[in-house]
C-alpha cells in the first residue's frame, strides 16, 4: 500500500495547535482505519487521534509533550514492506516552517488587541513569536502591550509564552507601571502592594503524600485565579419551590425513558429556565474587553459537568433557547455522556455566554460559584429538599411539604449590579415555580 499521511486534525475555529499527551501505538505496530493512534490536549479538551487508515505505523514524528500546529504531519503509515523506522528516518523528516524575513522596522508599543481567532505571529525583532488565543485573550483583558508580552520567558516548547507564564507575569506586574522597551529586573516586577508568595516546603517525613497535579487540574487552577483576578464576585441567593417540577418527572420519566432509550433530568428544565431569563436580561449574556461590553446574541448554555477523575469540563449546548424540552434532554445528555467518556471535541467546551453547575448533585444547597470567564456570571443549582413552607390558597395561607431548592448566582459586579443580578436569578426561580406540570413531552 502507498504510505498514507498521519497530520494534526483541526481542533476547533480558535485551536491552532496541540500537544501530544500520550502515543497508544509504537513504531511497527498494526493500526485499524479509526483505531486510536495518540492522545493530544488542547487549552480546552483533551482527545483521541484516530488512524485515518489501516496499516503499519512505520514513524512517528513528534515526542510526547512536543506542541504541534494543525495541519502539521505527525506520522506515517504504510504496509511495512517500505523502509524500516530507521532507514525512514533519512527520508521522513518533520516539516520546518520557514522564517519570514527580518523587518528593521521597530515595533510600536501598542495594546495587543482581544482577537479570539487562531494564533497569530507578533513580530518582535529578529525573531517571529507565536501566541496562542487564549494568551492573546488574557494579554489583551490585561492591557498587556506587544512588548511586555515579549519580554516574558515562555516555559513552553520552543520558548513559548504558556497560559500559566502570562498569568505569572500579570501576578507579578501588580500595580507597578511597566517599562514598554526593556524588561523590568527581578526585583521591580513585585508590585509593593502584592508580596510575593513563598509557598512553603513540603515535610517528607512517611506523613505526607505528594500529588502532582494532573494537566487538566492545572489549567482549571489557573483558569480560577485568572478569574478571582479578573472580576469581583458578588454572590445572590433566592428559593424556589419545584414541586410541580419533581411531580411532573416523576409521572413522565418511565414513559419517557421506555420512548426515547434515555433518561431524563432536571437540567433540560433548568436550562429552559435560565434561557428564558436571559432573553428578558440580555445584559446577563454579555462579556468585557477592557471597557467595552460585548453583548453576546447567541444564548450557548455550558453546564459544568464532573469527571470520573474528579476534575470538572464545560460542554456547552449552542443556541439553548431554541431547543424545544426533548432537545434538551437529547442534548444535555449526550454532551454529559461524551464528556465523562473524553469523547467531546474543541467546539463543543468553548462559545458558552453563560454556565450553569449542579451542586445539588453533591448533596450541597447552595454554593458561591467562580465565574466561567470570559463570562459574567455563573448560576450554582442546589440539592432538592422536602421542606415545610407556607403556600397561599384560596382558603388562606398554610403549611405544607414542598420540594425546595437554592440557586445563587455569582456575577462580576464589574457591569452587573445587585439589580441586575438579583432580579435575574429571581426571573428564574419564577419560571421554574410556574412551570407547567401538565405540559406533556
């Protein structure tokens, strides 16, 4: 057979590259067509490469840990009658991207701007440096100019400015003001008004065990500091009574189930809630760059959904608010299936306006969520509980046993106010206690 192309897939509209977590085969191994081949990560997902062919894999071209472009050719296939890994490695070689010529033209100190499209080469001298999105994105939330971004040592392969060196940077920049032309020395980096944080030597003594932390809790680490750095969190509560929520699941879920081969939950209503809520509170849906406010047209609903490994992922269901109950459930439920199974692609945890977590799945009843960033805000839903309560009636006030829930709603007090937010999270509380437990599905 003619040898057969291995190259990177394309991830997603803003992913422009990958790193290799892991290879499954080894050079002369047999390869099934689909039959996984590598473990690749990117900013958001991690996922399977599948062989695009079936055959021999006669070289591998990149290590585990190598960052690689999309598109770029990562391995080769073939029947195994063609040349051994060793004599094809003086005939197989990784692409090389020529340098562009060098411009004596100096670069202007200027704001680097808030593009979330794949990454693109900032010049700087002799030299051409590659960014990804999500650094672009954050240096350009920052006010972090073209020439402060340069000066940051990147940890990365090849020296490149990783999430975790530019969030470094910004903790260390403080409130200083920051030369544009030189990098600042060590000892002027610290703003005086942030000490530096020292953290403190581990015991090795029998008593302690050490972990470290995986590559996802890493980023989702990360992705929370940036947050707590970025917007100041406010939190409001309200409860809500879904009895007629649990009494209508509750009749329809074995007809439902037996129809549809799956089940269905109360995120579907939920979201129906929230996406309501939104079109009267357009201003809930938005993002900032600097201090411009984006208002976002799209209502894309990301629900925080747990791991086996016990981290979180946001898959995000598109366009929530013109999906009818059944979509919903189908999607809610396949997103949370391919999620827990690392099946999702890139597109499907990125473009959310708006998350929304279940604590209530861990038995908690309410919970100060960190916002999902670019975001404004983040709705935690609550355990259900049989509580008493008064209800009105026609006959008057009394007490009776109802199913009750919190929700708390953390927003970035920024650009949504106490009004704002608490009318809000009290619309949807509203539209869950209206629902309508006759409807049928």
């Amino acid at each position: 057979m003619p040898q057969v192309e291995m190259k990177m897939p394309k991830m997603g509209e803003s992913v422009a590259e990958a790193t290799i977590i892991k290879w499954l085969k080894n050079e002369g191994d047999q390869v099934e067509a689909d039959e996984p081949v590598l473990e690749i990560a990117t900013d958001k997902v991690d996922s399977e490469v599948p062989s695009p062919a079936a055959g021999i894999l006669i070289r591998r071209l990149f290590n585990e840990g190598d960052v690689v472009q999309v598109g770029a050719l990562i391995a080769i296939l073939g029947s195994g009658d063609e040349q051994s890994p060793s004599n094809e490695s003086k005939t197989v070689a990784p692409a090389k991207t020529a340098s562009p010529a060098y411009s004596p033209e100096p670069v202007k100190a200027e704001k680097v701007p808030y593009v979330p499209q794949a990454a693109a080469p900032v010049s700087g001298g002799s030299s051409v440096k590659f960014y990804s999105p999500l650094v672009r994105n954050i240096a350009g939330q920052e006010n972090v100019s073209v020439s402060e971004l340069e000066s940051i040592n990147g940890t990365g392969a090849e020296g490149r400015v990783t999430k975790k060196d530019i969030l470094s940077y910004i903790q260390s920049r403080g409130t200083a003001p920051v030369s544009m032309t030189a990098k600042p020395a060590p000892e002027q980096a610290l703003s005086k008004t942030t000490p530096a944080h020292v953290p403190q030597a581990a015991s090795l003594n029998g008593e302690v065990e050490i972990i470290e932390m995986d590559r996802m809790r890493k980023l989702i680490a990360d992705h929370m500091v940036m947050s707590k750095h970025t917007s100041p969190h406010v939190t409001s509560y309200v409860e809500a009574d879904v009895t007629n929520i649990v009494m209508w699941r509750n009749a329809i879920k074995a007809d439902f189930e037996k129809r549809e081969k799956e089940k269905i939950t109360f995120t579907p209503v939920f979201i129906e809630a929230v996406a309501r809520a939104i079109k009267d509170f357009p201003m809930i849906n938005i993002s900032v760059d600097g201090t411009r406010i984006i208002v976002k047209k799209n209502i894309n609903i990301g629900m925080a959904t747990a791991l086996p490994s016990g981290n979180l992922i946001v898959p995000v269901i598109k366009n929530a608010d013109r999906m009818n109950m059944i979509g919903l459930t189908k999607a809610v439920n396949d997103l949370a299936n391919r999620a827990r199974a690392n099946k999702l692609l890139p597109d499907e945890v990125q473009g959310g306006t708006f998350t929304m977590t279940n604590v209530g799945s861990f038995g908690n009843v309410m919970g100060t969520p960190i916002i999902n960033q670019p975001q404004v805000a983040i709705l935690a839903i609550g355990a259900i509980r049989k509580k008493p309560a008064v209800i009105e009636t026609p006959q008057g006030d009394a007490i009776a046993i109802r199913h009750m829930m919190f929700l708390s709603l953390s927003y970035d007090h920024r650009v949504v106010d106490g009004s704002l937010g608490g009318s809000f999270v009290k619309r949807i509380a509203d539209y869950l206690e209206q629902f309508d437990s006759s409807q049928k599905i």
